[in-house]
C-alpha cells in the first residue's frame, strides 16, 4: 500500500519505533458494553415499527375501527331521522365518500395479503395457501352482496357497517397468515 | 472461550455474542486507543474516540468479510471515526505549522514530559498534517486514500507530508 519515497524514508520506520499499544486510564468496555446493547435495543424497536407488516395492519385496524363508529353512530341517526329527505341527501354523499374510504382500505390489505402470499409461498403448505385462498373468495363474494345492497339502498347505513365488518376478516386472515409462517390454519 | 482464534471470535460477535466482541475489544483497545490518541492529540477525546470506534465496528461487524486483517480493519473505521468528528467540530481546520507548534505546548505534548522526542514533534503539527503522517507513514494509506478519508487533495496531503517530513528531520 505504501508508495515510494526516496527521501526521509526513515520517518515512518521512527514512527515504527514509538509506542502504539497504549490502554486508556480506564476500562471501557462496560460504557460499550451498556451503549451497544443500548443500541441494539431501539434497533429492533425500529425495525419493529417500520416494518410494513406491523404498522400497515395496525394502522389500517386503527382506522376500521374509526369508521365502525361512524358508522354506527350514522346508523342511529338514520332511525332518528328516517323521514328527513334532506338529510338523507347528506347521508347519500357521506355514505358514498365513506364507501371509497372503506374500498380503499380494503385494497391496501388485499395487496399486503397478496404480497405476504407470494413471499411465503415456499414455506406455507399448499392446503394453507388453498384455505386462505378459497376465504378470500368468500370474502369478494359477501362483499359483491353487500354493495349490491348498498346500491339498492344507499342510504341505508346498516350495509356499510356490514361491509366494513366483512372487510374486517381479510384483515384478520392477513394476521393469521403473518402469524402462521409454516402450519396451516 | 480464551482458545479461540480471531476469525472464530469475529463469527462469533457478528452472530451477536457480546461476550466474544469483548474478547476481541481487549486485544486491539491498544492499538486503537493509541491511534485515536495520536490523531486527536487529546487524552479524553481519544478516549471516547476508541468507545465510538468500538460501538461502531459492531454494528458494523456484518460488512466485515475478511479480505484485509481485522487489525487493519479497524483502523481504517476509527481514522474514519476520529478524522470525522474532528471535521465535525470544526477542529481540523488548516493551521499553519508555526501556529500549531505554539497551541501544542497546552496539548498532549507538554502533558507527556517524558516523551520521545518524535512524540512531541509530532504533537506539534497541525491537526492535518499529522493525520497525513500517521495513515501514510505508519498505516501504509496511498495520498488518494487519505484525500478520499479526510477531504483534503491529493496534492495538499503530499506537500503537508513533505513539510511535516522535513520538520521531523530537523528535531
């Protein structure tokens, strides 16, 4: 690595001469010690918390669990004011900004699901995929019921309830199958 | 455990085994301390220099693949940790070489009375210079190395190694 020098080619070996094994005045492996684990510790914490399988659920439960409230809160006030044509005006567009809101979070779980499917194929047994598979078939299929309802009564704030809460079990399935690397359900 | 041999204790600390590092901590902390001390030109800062290198070479320990020697290894990431703060603070500004021979005699120098005499010269260089002579003439480092680890230019490193070769000559 050393290039050529022809003058004072001496210095390095003078450099050579001093001494270049000094300890500290104190012992400082403890402090490393204590910081390195220290680290280590809101590492993992990190990592834990910007992993999207954690945070993408939890975040997207926060949220179902938000417009549930809503929804039943809306619910009640449908039969308080049934007869309110303004009202349910209202509630038409709200329930329609809702329903996207709701489609959207669906879609954000359904590509997590997929995409958890697809990494884990190797390690999950083919009845397993087959099982969580046919579930969200099922799940496509209540949820083309409901919106069909949904349609034919937009106002009616008993079917989007029925829609998140469908929803709600491809989010759980999407926990089972993060929890659930290599057995079946 | 005291049986085992470098590369076992490097598998063994990259695998998380705190116990092994510690190991291996005490075989280079001379070393280390002692470059950290020479190129801070101070006692305490060398210190928490040689604990950063430390902290940093375990989280840095999976990019160790074991083309060049530990020893080397390390060395090579404490200059990097030493040089770096030092540019951080702002300490590593360029002196000239008669400016640093008078700061030198509040430093490391004049604490160690009973040092060689190199020791003292070399604490009486400018922070650079001195950077320049220890990766190039005790660490084997090319002048493009220790411009890319320090931001200085190639040609600066050669003419501040020049002039601190010549000041060591004359003492």
């Amino acid at each position: 690595m050393k290039e050529n020098h022809n003058d004072n080619t001496d210095v390095s070996q003078q450099l050579a001469e001093l001494e270049w094994d000094t300890q500290p005045r104190r012992d400082l492996w403890p402090d490393i010690a204590s910081k390195i684990r220290f680290a280590d510790r809101r590492l993992k914490i990190k990592q834990r918390w910007t992993s999207k399988s954690v945070w993408v659920p939890t975040a997207i439960a926060a949220s179902l669990v938000l417009v549930i409230g809503t929804v039943m809160f809306n619910s009640v006030l449908y039969q308080q004011n049934l007869a309110n044509q303004k009202y349910q005006a209202a509630m038409a567009l709200y329930q329609e900004a809702q329903l996207q809101l709701i489609e959207q979070q669906h879609q954000t779980v359904r590509l997590q699901l997929a995409g958890l499917l697809n990494r884990q194929n190797a390690n999950l047994s083919p009845d397993f995929v087959a099982e969580v598979e046919k579930l969200m078939q099922n799940i496509d299929s209540a949820a083309s019921e409901i919106k069909k309802a949904i349609s034919s009564q937009p106002n009616n704030p008993n079917y989007t309830s029925l829609l998140v809460r469908t929803y709600q079990q491809e989010l759980k399935l999407l926990n089972r199958v993060e929890t659930t690397p290599d057995t079946t359900i | 455990m005291s049986g085992n041999n470098e590369a076992e204790l490097i598998e063994l600390a990259k695998s998380g085994d705190l116990k092994a590092y510690e190991q291996l901590y005490r075989k280079h902390v001379g070393k280390i301390h002692a470059l950290c001390l020479r190129l801070t030109g101070q006692t305490e800062l060398a210190e928490d220099m040689t604990q950063e290198s430390f902290i940093r070479a375990w989280q840095k320990l999976g990019s160790f693949r074991g083309d060049s020697a530990f020893s080397s290894w390390l060395y090579r990431l404490s200059s990097n940790v030493a040089i770096g703060y030092l540019r951080q603070q702002n300490k590593w500004r360029m002196v000239s070489f008669e400016e640093s021979h008078h700061q030198a005699t509040i430093g490391f120098a004049s604490i160690h009375e009973e040092a060689p005499d190199l020791e003292k010269t070399l604490m009486k260089l400018p922070d650079q210079a001195r950077t320049v002579v220890i990766l190039h003439e005790h660490l084997g480092y090319k002048h493009a190395e220790i411009a890319q680890l320090t931001g200085i230019a190639v040609g600066t490193s050669k003419s501040l190694l020049s002039r601190a070769k010549a000041l060591i000559q004359n003492n």
